[in-house]
C-alpha cells in the first residue's frame, strides 16, 4: 500500500471519529480530529502529486 493509499484511509478513518464524536457531542473532540483530518488531507494531496515536502 503506497503512502498516498495510507492517508487516504486515515482520512477516511477520522472523517468517521468526527461523525461519532459530533454524534455524542464531543466538540474538543470534533475540533481535534478535525484540524487532523485537514492535515492529513493535505499529506495526501502532498503525496498525489509526489511532493513530500509538503507532507506531514
């Protein structure tokens, strides 16, 4: 599995932690994963476009 194949499942993975955590009202939470969910959205744009710089 490529690296941009594993982010991509991250981000899937906490998209579906943010649902759940806005679900039981857990808004830290929710900021948290979100502001995750952006960087590793942005490692996997990054890594699409072979720029490992930008990756976190």
């Amino acid at each position: 599995m490529s690296r941009g194949d594993e982010l991509k499942e991250l981000a899937s993975d906490l998209s579906r932690a943010v649902e759940m955590a806005r679900r039981v009202g857990l808004s830290t939470t929710v900021y948290l994963l979100s502001m995750a969910l952006v960087e590793v959205k942005e490692a996997a744009r990054a890594a699409a476009e072979g720029d490992d710089d930008g990756a976190a």
